[in-house]
C-alpha cells in the first residue's frame, strides 16, 4: 500500500495562464474500449475516432476535457495508435491542451492500462487526475469535480477516487445500484444491474446497516458517468493487485469489500438536482445504442453550447435551419424534392438526389445519395455513395461503403468500412457486415482457416454475388469472451448486450428505474430502519417482470382463488375482499381486468349446475351470490361495467369445463346479474349494442359462432328490460326486430 | 492585403486570442458589454506588443484577429463592433499623426525642399487639415467625390458645383462621410506621400488619376513609407493608439451611465413601465429615472432564463415600486402599462434588433395596444448588419434541458424542444432608440452606423 501522499500544494484556485507553481490538471483518456461492441466499425480506425455528427469522438471528448481546465491529456492508446498519434498531431486542440499519445499493445483491459500507467510514472503524483473511460460529450466542467473531490481530501485522506455519477437521463442496460451515503457522498456498494437477464435479488452486505449510518433510502435515477477523479493510489493499487480489470466490478468493489485497504470512494452527482440538472450533459460513448441516442442529443441541443453549428475548432460550419436541421456551409446539394425531418445533419459536399427522404439521421462528408432512397435514424459515416430507392433503418453505415440500387439495410445493421453491397441486397436486422472476416478472440493468424462452405454459401445468400464483405456472426451468437474464472461481466451477457445495440427498444421491458438508493440521515426512528432497508431492498429488483403482453404470472392467479376462497368460505367483508385483492393486483402488477377476470370466473364456478337444474335454481344461486359480492366485481371495473358482461360471456365460451355447462345459461346469468344489482339496465343495454359481445372481437370463425350462440342467449333478456323501460316512459318501441326476437325467445 | 498578416503560433498574443475565441465559442464570456470589453482588452494587447513595421499590417492584424472572434461566435456582434471601432480610431490617430509627421517633416528631415509649398498638390490639402473644422467647402473633398479626371489641384472644382442648392446639400454630406471616414486626411496624405515617392523616382509629373480613386486605402500610402521613416512614427504612435483604446474601453465602461442620463427625459411620473430580462442599461436607466421621478415598473419573468427575477429583485432593492409578472400576463397587463421598455443584444442597420427572447411578444404587445416601445442600448452595440432577411439560427438556439427536465427519461426523444434565446424584432414596432449618445428613431440608425464605421471595415 502506497502512504497516503499528502497533498502538500494546497488547491488554489485555477487561474488561467501558466502558473508555473501549480500542477496542470491532468486527464487520462482510454482510448481503447477493450470491449468488441464497435469492432465491426473499427477495423482501420479506433473507436474513438469514430464521427459523432462528423466530429470525432477524440474531439469531442478534447473539447469537453479543456472546457474543464484540463491543461494535459495523457491519450492511452492500444489498436492503431498511430492514426490517433496523427490525429492529435492536426488536431487544433495540440495549441490549447498538452497532449501525449502512450501507447500499448499489452493492456487488454482498464485495468492494465492504468498498471501501465503506473509503470510510465508520467501522472503527477501531487495532484488528482480525471480518468475518463470512453469518449464523452459533456458540456459540465469537470474541474468543479475535482475540487469537490480535494476538499473531501482534505477532510479524510483515505477517498482515493471520485466517480461521477449523472441524475435523470435514459434507462441503459449498464445501470449499476449504488448505495450512498450523502452527507460524505460516500460509495458504500456497488453492484451491477444488467436489464437482462434481471437479477432478482440484490445482496447489501449486513454491516451496511449495522454502521454508524442510521439509514432509510432514498431513491433517484442515477448513472454511472465514466469520469472518475482518481489520486495516484488507483493506479498503485491495480499495480499491486493484478487481477483487477474492470474498474467498476473489480477495482471499485475490491476497494469497497476490502477492510485492510481502509480506502474510500465518493460519488459527485453532476448538475443541479432541483433545476433540472442546470443545463448539464454530460454522456459517454459505450455502444452503438447510446451513439445514437447521444447524436440525436446533440444535434437537439442538449449538449449546448457543444453543437455542430457553434464552431467546432477545425470544424465543419454548418447552418441550422427550422427543426434542428444541419446542412454544411460547404456545397451541399440538396434536390428540391428531397424531404429532411430533423433532427439531422449533413455533410460537406454531400449531394441528394430527387425524392430522398432523410429522417433523424446524420450524413457524413463527400456521401451520396441516389434518388427515391430513404434514410431514417441511420448514421452514415463519411464518403459513402447510396444507390437509388435504398431504405436505411437504424444502421450505422462506415467510412467508404459503396451501396447499390434497391438495397434494403434492416435495424441496427453496421457496415464495416470498405464493405460493397450489390443491387438488391437485403441486409437482416442486427447484421454486421466487415470488410474482413470475423476474428474470434482465439483467432491466431498463423492458421487462417479458408472459408468453409456453408459459411460462403450463407455469405452469397445474404449479401448476392455483387458485394464485397463478410457477413459477422450476432453479438449474442458471438462466443463469450470474457469467460474468465473470475466470474463473467453480467453486462456483456448475451441478453444484455443485445440490448446495447442500436435499434433495440426498451420500452418494451418494464422499468426497473431504482438504480441508486442512497442511505440519508434517519429524523428518528432508528430501530425499525434497517428493517425497512432490507425488504424494500430485497423487493427492488423484483419489479421486473419481463413479460408485459402475457399478463400477470401465475402465482397472481392461484393467489387471487385462494384469497377469494377464504373470503367467500369465511364470509368476510366485500370491502375487505375488495382491499386484499387490490394489493394483490398492486403487488403482482396484473391489472384490474386480470382482477375482474379471476373473481368472475370464481364466484361463476361457484354457481352449481347439475343436469337437471331448472332456470329458476340457476337465477336463483347467481342471484344471490352476486347479490353479495356483486360490488366486489364492480369495484375491479372502474370505467365500463359492461366489460363484467362481457367476461362473463368470455367465461363461459372459453372455460371448458365449468363453462360449457353454463353456456345455455347465459341469459339467466345476466340476470341474475340484474336482480342483484351488479348490471344495471343502461350497462346491459350498452353490452348488447357493443360489438364485442357479438364476437367481433375474434377472427376465428368457430370462436365467432360461439360468441354469437352465446350474444343470443342473452340479448333476449336485455331486450325485455328496455321494452319494461320505454314502456314505463310511455314510448314506442321502434326496433320491430327486437320485439320479434323477444316473442320467441323470452323464457 | 489581410491574408499575410496573421499572429505566429507561438505569439503570446496569439494564446490570448485564442483563449478569447475557445471562451467565445464555449460561451464562457456572453453578453454584449462582456464581449466588448474583452474583446478591447485583447486588441489593446495586440497593439502593444505585436510585432509590425507598417500600419497596414497592424490593421490586418487586428482585422484577422476579428475575423477569428467573430468566427468563434457569431451571435456576439459586439465582438466585430469594437473591432470596427478600434480600427477607425487606428486610422484617424495614423492619419493625424502620418500628418503632423509630415508637417513636422520639414525642420527634422534633411531634405526638406519637396514638401514646401511648392508643392501645388500638398499646400490646400494640408492648410485645409489644419483648419477642417472652419474650411466648409474642401477642395479635396469636392475633388475626390466629383472629378476623377482634374489634375492636382482641383480648386475650381467647387467652384462649378457650388451652384446648385441641392449640389450643396449632397456635397456637404459626402463632406461630412469622408471627414468621419477620414478619406480627406486619408487623401491629402497620399497627395503628400504620392508627391514623396515620385520625387524618389525622379518623377515630378502627378498622376492625375490618382487622387480621383475615393477608395484610397491607407494601405496604399504607407506601402510606400519607407520603414525605417514608419518606425520613428510608429514607436510615437504606439501610445496614441493604446490611449484611443483606453478611450474605448472607458466609453464602454461608462455605457450605462450615459444612457441613463436621459431617464428622467422619457420617464414622467406616475408611469408604469413594463421591461423584462435584466439588463444592465434597463437597470441602470430605471434607477436613474428613479431618482427624479416617481413611477412602477413592471417586470416580466421572462422564461426559461428568468433574468426578470433579479431585476426585479435588483430594482425593488433600491426602493422602486417593482411587480412581477409571469410572461403570459404581459398581454393582459399592458393597458394598465404606459410605455415598454426594453434592453438590446444588437442593433442592426435597419433599426430592427435583436432582444431576449420574449421581447418580441412585449413588443408585439405593446404595438397592439399602441403603447410606446422605447429601447435603452449603448451604440457599441449597432452592428452593420442588414438583418432584411436574417438566418434562422440568428435567434441562437439553446439546450432544451432549461425548458424540459432530461432527468424523465421518456419525452427526450419523442418531443422536440425549441429554445431560442434573443427575439427579432422588427424596426417598425420600435419608436425610439435612446443611447449613450443622443435619441434616434429606428429609422435613423444605418446612419449612425455608417459614421461610426470604415466603410471598408464592414466584411472584416
């Protein structure tokens, strides 16, 4: 362990010009991401070279970094550190910022590099320094982190590294829980939390609790922002312990497990909470999901003043037009029947053809578009030619690609650099497309195996003879790489990373949005806290339920009989009833008409129907069971009580066994629904005149029939209560057809 | 004859100016008065320590220097302004100086015989610099504006133009333009420095169509002064142009104020004022008016930057009557309300400005209830722009996120947020523009403009 180093410079405030006596605020970059979810994109180029609105993500994170008084970069390099060497060199960043490229081949993980890093002996070992670990778009000074970070320094010496954690902002699939504790903004846990698979249990260790810290939870949204404000113990300590990798899973949990290191970690929330978080933005580059979601960010303006038309140094001019539309200053040409929809940007000396439909989506420089193409939320790099009447969905289209005529390139496509689509091809969703063949993680150059067969001939199938590129295996077909004895990152599990991909929704998986529970000062009560903390902390990851469509599970079901048998067995109180099933529904997050459903079906097979049972016995049980809980059911239908007939209908064609018998008894049902008050007359009436109960609702013919045989049964019954209905108001009834039905059928 | 000159990279001035463009860009210096004065201070910096041996390349310098701070942000045209503004002071202390120099030329200078008076292109032109504030009708001036053709001494030019009353009227405003633009001096010098360098080539004939080009940059002239000859000058000039710098800065400084000496003129008691926003001249003008008349002011919140809150809170600090008011009661409020008040970002040529966004629906307010709109700005904020048809982004569009929480996650995609932050606003539905020096209708202000710049300024 590394004695605490005292800061002996005291942190004055940065002044700008060269003050020679004090350190320059320094950053680190990795510029490697050492993960493969860009790799098809990356094949001449590392990622952060990759255009964000035709600016690269290196610059973008330059900017953000000298917006925060860094005065030196440290740029660590692994792949093709001689293309970010040359970029830095042209870069007009070089006149404003100290930059230095270090590169290295050996570091395989963010762990590595910073024991790398360590062993360079360039950072200063005086001063904290900012680790940023992919390229961010911030508009947030950094540098207020910083001195946050040297005063709670100042206070304890053992808080060796500040993260950076944002409020508000997307749901991710890489959201970790944190637990915190405010008044120190101490990290006291840290725990992964992949959307998928969803883990359904959290463990907090017990002594959490057990602290000092008298505890109940608060609950925001927040996200882990990848800036970390690190002392030079952090490279120290991954030198001493070489099995840390990951900086979240293994560096910061080993710290915060670790008794013996005695070490802290704090967390800075960016922004303001009350205001909105004040104009902030501050967002990293992981995968091509938040890619895209961070181009649209900027092109709306989120990051402001970062916008393409502010004057990016050594930029593009760009000129902003209604809708967050960007066109190139520089001879763009756009056809007169070219129809733009922002927001989106295009360019320099870009040109589109007649009818091109361009939605959300940015061009890079020197493309082409032919005519009748239509590009929506797609991210075309620069010098690509489009052919004619292509439709781009949601795709990422690299630097150079060449597409034909009728080419159709499905969601969340990527196209590697250099990649050739022939005349009609048709990309899948989710396809990768390189240049070069897939490489697996054990690829080894010395046995370059020739393509085998049924590869090429699933190649030809897909891309057609015309094309050039080799079609890459899905990101979840992909062979697990980090298969380690020490356990798999959750988040790149197959399930989870498909969901990194551009094109995926969410919004379809249920929100599972408690991501950070901070532990805050109790007023009182310090004996029943910790009990609150554990179940509401055991129950947080349980609220996620993937499967929406199908409704409820089935436990809801069995509950719910078993807690309407008892109520109905013991004769308890419709109110209670009404309040147990409620919290059932509430707990189970199944939904009123789930709710009505079950009861229905309940109190209906409660009803008992023999062979030789007369209309009368029948009227005479609905009746009077529904004269009692009748309320029960009208309570779980707020809105349309007619929707109680119709379940009942539902019921009785649907469940075979209870419900074949009762099928001829429909009508009887409904009224006994009426004499007990459950269906007034009006409801009736609107059940008979809505569509549903004629069985529109099914497009099965057999199940139609049914419906209707049922509709039959009934609508004489609702018929004779609106003819004792008009004829009490002395009107004449004008529906002949209904009073002819009645003749025939009223039992 | 601007491209060569450009600052070396390791210039300390160059730092700076780059500092100035990075915190222009990043919008770490906004604000019109910020602007200005920043960028004053850097070209004050530049004219002290750069490095250059003739005027013509300072002048080129501080132009690329202007380009650059315009470049880095658009929206703050005060930046080009003060640019403008130096580099017409530049011009006339060179001219007033390369003058007396050239007047003093004869008792310091050996050879002295060329520049007596002789000479015939030098005498009236120099005895009229000496007296211009007496001198009405300028032989020069007439010269250059009509006779292309005459030769050297032109004193019969006036003679035939003097004639017609309307003649009269037109001379003595182009008079007056190449007196502010300092063409005359401009024009006698390189009579003067023409007359020099044809002496060197033993010529003693003068071109005649010479003087007749208006356009006569100094550039021209100083080109051929010989450096060493400048350089004398030069270090005498140095402290002349910083100090006319200084006279900016000290201008700029004192912009409100003299606004708001007028106050108590437009301001009567028992008014109620309504204004939005907080500026500074706003701020300054109403207190002023305060101190001799009693009256309310109303303020409009004006979201989402909610400036209003602190002027409202400024100014019921110092004892006025101050109401607050959320922008969409500005409409219901304003038949109560006497007159509108409000402050700047720019001023254009055509009298049309731009404002806060939320001026405009208190102008268009004001308009419809014929209540007088009365704008408060220093003049260092006329741009000689031409807003007839301005870019759709001119109005500067901000980050959403003042107007719309991102902390929901939902809505970020789905809506589109628009958040401008300066209004246009139409010369028509301004009745008058009160600024540091003198009232003037919006119909008034190309001309303002037209005497406060070079012409030849005006694309930096």
């Amino acid at each position: 362990m590394p004695p605490k180093k005292h800061q002996s410079t005291k942190p004055e405030p940065k002044t700008k010009g060269d003050n020679v006596d004090e350190a320059p605020l320094q950053a680190v970059v990795l510029a490697d991401s050492y993960n493969r979810r860009f790799e098809v994109l990356c094949q001449d180029q590392p990622r952060v070279l990759l255009p964000l609105c035709s600016t690269p993500l290196l610059a973008w994170t330059l900017e953000s970094l000298s917006l925060s008084k860094v005065k030196q970069v440290f740029v660590f390099c692994g792949v093709h550190s001689d293309k970010i060497r040359s970029f830095i060199e042209s870069s007009p960043y070089r006149n404003t910022l100290d930059i230095q490229c270090l590169s290295s081949q050996t570091a395989m993980s963010a762990g590595d590099a910073l024991r790398e890093l360590d062993d360079m002996n360039v950072l200063n070992a005086e001063n904290p320094f900012i680790l940023v670990h992919s390229p961010i778009i911030s508009n947030y000074d950094l540098s207020k982190m910083v001195e946050a970070h040297k005063k709670r320094r100042e206070e304890d010496k053992n808080f060796i590294m500040t993260m950076g954690v944002g409020q508000g902002g997307r749901q991710h699939p890489e959201s970790p829980i944190m637990l915190v504790h405010p008044p120190s903004s101490r990290l006291l846990h840290y725990v992964q939390n992949p959307i998928s698979p969803t883990q359904p249990r959290v463990a907090f260790p017990s002594q959490l609790f057990l602290d000092p810290f008298p505890t109940n939870i608060d609950t925001y949204e927040i996200w882990d922002l990848g800036i970390d404000i690190c002392e030079a113990d952090v490279p120290a300590l991954c030198t001493e312990n070489f099995d840390y990798h990951d900086m979240r899973r293994h560096f910061v949990n080993g710290v915060l497990t670790s008794e013996l290191l005695g070490k802290k970690i704090a967390v800075h929330l960016v922004g303001d909470q009350r205001s909105g978080n004040g104009g902030t933005y501050v967002e990293r580059i992981r995968d091509t999901r938040t890619f895209g979601e961070i181009t649209r960010d900027v092109l709306r303006r989120w990051a402001f003043p970062l916008a393409p038309d502010n004057n990016e140094p050594g930029g593009v001019q760009y000129e902003l037009r209604a809708g967050n539309v960007y066109i190139a200053k520089d001879n763009v040409v756009l056809s007169r029947t070219t129809t733009l929809s922002g927001p989106l940007l295009i360019g320099p000396r870009s040109a589109l053809a007649h009818n091109t439909h361009i939605h959300q989506s940015t061009l890079g420089g020197d493309c082409t578009v032919g005519p009748g193409t239509t590009i929506t939320q797609s991210y075309v790099f620069d010098d690509v030619r489009i052919g004619a009447n292509c439709i781009l969905r949601e795709c990422i289209i690299g630097e150079g690609v060449i597409i034909g005529d009728d080419v159709k390139v499905g969601k969340g496509a990527l196209l590697g650099n250099g990649v050739r689509l022939g005349k009609g091809t048709i990309i899948p969703e989710f396809a990768r497309i390189g240049r070069d063949r897939y490489k697996g993680d054990d690829y080894d150059s010395d046995e370059e195996e020739e393509e085998d067969e049924e590869e090429k001939q699933q190649r030809l199938e897909v891309l057609g003879p015309d094309s050039t590129g080799y079609l890459w295996p899905n990101e979840e077909e992909e062979p697990d790489s980090d298969s380690d004895d020490e356990g798999e990152d959750p988040y790149e599990h197959p399930r989870n990373k498909r969901l990194l991909q551009l094109g995926r929704r969410l919004s379809n998986l249920s929100t599972s949005t408690v991501s950070l529970s901070t532990l805050s000062k109790a007023s009182s009560s310090e004996a029943s806290s910790p009990l609150s903390v554990a179940s509401s902390a055991s129950t947080l990851p349980d609220l996620a339920p993937l499967n929406l469509d199908q409704g409820p599970r089935e436990e809801f079901y069995t509950e719910a009989k078993e807690s309407l048998e008892r109520a109905y067995e013991e004769d308890h109180k419709v109110e209670n009833a009404a309040l147990e099933m409620r919290t059932l529904v509430m707990g189970e997050n199944a939904g009123q008409d789930a709710a009505r459903e079950v009861i229905l079906e309940f109190f209906l097979s409660k009803i008992n129907v023999k062979s030789d049972s007369t209309a009368g016995d029948i009227l005479k049980q609905t009746t009077e069971i529904f004269e009692k809980w009748g309320q029960l059911v009208r309570s779980f239908s707020t809105s349309d009580y007619t929707l109680i007939a119709i379940d009942i209908q539902k019921f009785v064609i649907q469940n075979r066994t209870q419900g074949e018998s009762l099928k001829q008894w429909f009508g009887i049902l409904l009224r006994g629904l009426y004499d007990s008050d459950t269906l007034s007359e009006d409801e009736l009436i609107d059940w008979r005149d809505s569509s549903i109960s004629k069985g529109e609702g099914t497009n099965d013919q057999e199940e139609k029939k049914m419906w209707l045989e049922v509709y039959k049964k009934g609508k004489p019954l609702v018929d004779v209560l609106e003819q004792m209905e008009s004829d009490d108001d002395d009107d004449d009834d004008d529906e002949d057809e209904d009073e002819d039905d009645e003749e025939e059928d009223s039992d | 004859m601007a491209a060569s000159a450009s600052l070396k990279s390791n210039d300390p001035n160059a730092r700076l100016t780059e500092a100035l463009c990075t915190s222009l860009r990043r919008r770490q210096i906004v604000g019109s008065l910020n602007v200005a004065l920043a960028t004053a201070a850097l070209i004050q910096n530049i004219v002290r320590s750069a490095r250059y041996s003739t005027i013509d390349e300072l002048l080129a310098l501080i132009k690329s220097v202007g380009r650059r701070l315009i470049d880095a942000n658009p929206k703050e045209l005060a930046a080009g302004n003060i640019v403008r503004r130096i580099l017409r002071l530049i011009r006339e202390e060179y001219r007033a100086a390369a003058a007396a120099h050239i007047v003093s030329a004869p008792g310091s200078a050996p050879e002295t015989p060329y520049l007596g008076p002789t000479t015939p292109g030098i005498s009236a032109p120099l005895n009229h610099y000496l007296n211009l504030s007496s001198n009405t009708s300028s032989s020069a001036s007439e010269f250059n504006f009509f006779s292309p053709s005459s030769s050297g001494g032109g004193s019969h030019g006036p003679l035939i133009r003097q004639t017609s009353l309307s003649n009269f009227v037109a001379m003595r405003h182009s008079r007056a333009q190449l007196e502010r633009s300092g063409s005359l001096v401009d024009l006698q010098l390189s009579q003067s420095t023409n007359n020099l360098f044809t002496r060197n080539n033993s010529s003693n004939g003068y071109p005649p169509e010479t003087p007749g080009v208006s356009s006569i940059t100094p550039n021209y002239n100083t080109s051929k002064i010989d450096s060493e000859e400048f350089m004398k000058q030069s270090s005498k000039l140095k402290p002349v142009l910083i100090q006319a710098i200084d006279e900016v800065v000290g201008e700029l400084e004192t912009t409100h104020e003299d606004v708001a000496k007028g106050a108590k003129e437009h301001i009567h008691s028992s008014e109620i004022i309504l204004t939005m926003g907080h500026s500074k001249t706003v701020e300054a003008f109403l207190k002023q008016g305060y101190r001799d008349r009693k009256f309310t002011v109303v303020v409009a919140e004006s979201a989402p930057s909610y400036l209003g809150h602190s002027l409202a809170q400024s100014l019921s600090s110092s004892g006025i009557p101050t109401i607050l008011i959320p922008d969409s009661s500005i409409h219901a409020i304003l038949p109560r309300i006497t007159k509108v008040i409000l402050g700047a970002h720019t001023v254009l040529a055509n009298g049309g400005l731009f404002a806060l966004s939320g001026s405009l629906a208190c102008a268009l307010a004001a308009k419809s209830h014929s209540k007088p709109l009365v704008i408060v700005t220093g003049q260092f904020k006329f741009a000689p722009a031409w807003n007839l048809y301005h870019d759709f982004a001119a109005v500067d569009f901000q980050s959403p996120s003042k107007l719309f929480s991102s902390s929901s996650s939902t809505g970020k995609d789905s809506t589109e947020i628009i958040n401008p932050y300066y209004d246009y606003i139409r010369p028509e539905l301004v009745q008058l523009f009160v600024t540091n020096e003198g009232d003037h209708s919006p119909s008034y202000i190309y001309r303002l403009i037209k005497e406060a710049y070079d012409e030849e300024d005006v694309e930096l």
